[in-house]
C-alpha cells in the first residue's frame, strides 16, 4: 500500500524539497537534501535538475553542493516586500519610531548583503534615505554584523572568509580577526553597533527578530545622526527595540524572544 508520500501531488513534492532547500544552514549535498526530505536519491535528482534550470536553486563552484538560486531568493523577498506582509510590520516600527523619536528600519539578509524590507522616517530634517529593497554591507552596518554573527558557525566563517571587507569611513572594520571578534561579543551581547562605521556621523544599534535558540529571521535598529544622538543614548534604546523584535517575530510565523 502506498504511503501518504507517494500521493502527495509532484507539484508539492518539489515545493517542499525547495522547502528544505530554503531552511537549510548552508548549502547541501544531494544526499542531505534526500534524507531531509525523505525522498529517493534518483527522484530528488531529477527534481533539482529542474529547479536549476529554473534558477530556484544553484549549484556551488564545487559541482556538489546545492543552494537556493536567484529566482528563489528573489521570490522570497519579494514577498517580504510586499504590502500585505508590510503592513502590520509598519504599524509596530510607526510605534517604535514614536517611540524613540528616530528613523527605525527593518532588514533582513540576502546572501552576503543587508536588504532593507521597510523603514519609518524620523521627522527631523537630518536623516538619511534608504528605500526598502536598498541593501548595505554586512560588515559595517549593525543589522549587518548581527545577521552575520548570529548565523550557523560554518555559514557564518565561510562568509566572513569571502567578505571584501572594504573601508566606508575611520571606524570601518577592515581585519577579520577584529570583526571575528566583534562577532563573538555580538552573540553575547544579542545587541550590534554601527559606531560611524558605515556612514560617518551616523550611529546605530540593532537587535535580532527571532526565537531565542532558534533562527534570527531580521534585525530592528534605530539610527540617528550623532549629533543628535551618541552611542550610549541609541544603546539606552535595546529595550524599546527588543520589544518591538518581539511583536514584529509574529509577523515571520516563528516565537518571540
């Protein structure tokens, strides 16, 4: 007698190996993907042979391992993106923003980058303007260096290992022992910084979205011009910000902290 998997439509059987695909630490093998998924080497085969020529997944330059391809990644965030999805996110960084009396922001990663998913503008004249869908270095920018400090170690060092590291002002990191630890303190602390490191004259503090023990999904910060704002007042804001992480975890479908 046939097993429930073997009625499962092939249209939801590819959906959901792509589902593997997208939840996965890092890129798998052939293999990893048939045990995750429970299916036949051969059937699994055939599949991301056809997943590849869709560009929903790729091959990495090794021939052996699979990851999520261009088209799947933009999907993903396109509907990240949206206004359905956008809309009860904004109504928790408009309190926020409130709140704290700055520009908050809501990003998300996106392979060796940071993409912004939406922000709420502070009304001071002072600001700086990035739309969501604009996407900031990793190793410079709070969000950044939270989303990365707080991935799978193995992900986290091939990552730091490939990172061009370039230097965006005086206070940019640019030695991966030095952001290796930075990370390190990052994933103590479950806070980031951008001390001028990015854009110089701005300050930023971010914490992660996301169930505690679990897969950080975002970041929500706040940044602000020093002049308005130092370091230690934009640190005084982690509760606020923690309590905005919390609500908005709801809106990705996982725990709060």
């Amino acid at each position: 007698m046939p097993d429930k998997r073997d009625r499962t439509p092939p249209l939801l059987r590819v959906f959901g190996l792509l589902e593997h695909v997208a939840r996965a630490d890092g890129p798998g093998t052939l293999q990893d993907l048939a045990a995750s998924a429970g299916l036949p080497k051969p059937t699994v085969y055939r599949m991301l042979a056809m997943l590849e020529s869709a560009g929903l997944v790729t091959r990495e330059p090794d021939g052996r391992r699979i990851a999520a391809g261009p088209r799947l990644l933009r999907f993903a965030l396109d509907v990240q993106l949206s206004a359905t999805v956008r809309a009860p996110r904004r109504a928790i960084l408009q309190r926020l923003a409130h709140e704290v009396g700055e520009t908050v922001n809501l990003t998300m990663l996106e392979g060796s980058e940071v993409v912004y998913l939406d922000r709420v503008e502070t009304e001071w004249p002072l600001r700086m303007t990035l739309q969501p869908g604009s996407h900031v270095p990793l190793h410079c920018t709070a969000s950044g260096k939270l989303l990365l400090a707080l991935l799978p170690a193995a992900q986290r060092r091939r990552i730091v290992a490939e990172l061009a590291l370039p230097r965006y002002t005086d206070n940019t990191i640019t030695d991966r022992k030095v952001l290796t630890a930075e990370l390190a303190a990052i994933r103590r602390n479950r806070w980031a910084t951008d001390n001028e490191e990015y854009l110089a004259g701005l300050v930023c503090v971010g914490v992660p979205v996301g169930a505690p023990g679990g897969r950080s999904v975002a970041c929500v910060a706040v940044h602000a011009p020093v002049a308005r704002m130092t370091l230690d007042r934009a640190l005084a804001h982690v509760p606020a910000l923690t309590r905005a992480a919390d609500a908005l975890a709801s809106t990705f479908g996982v725990g709060t902290h």
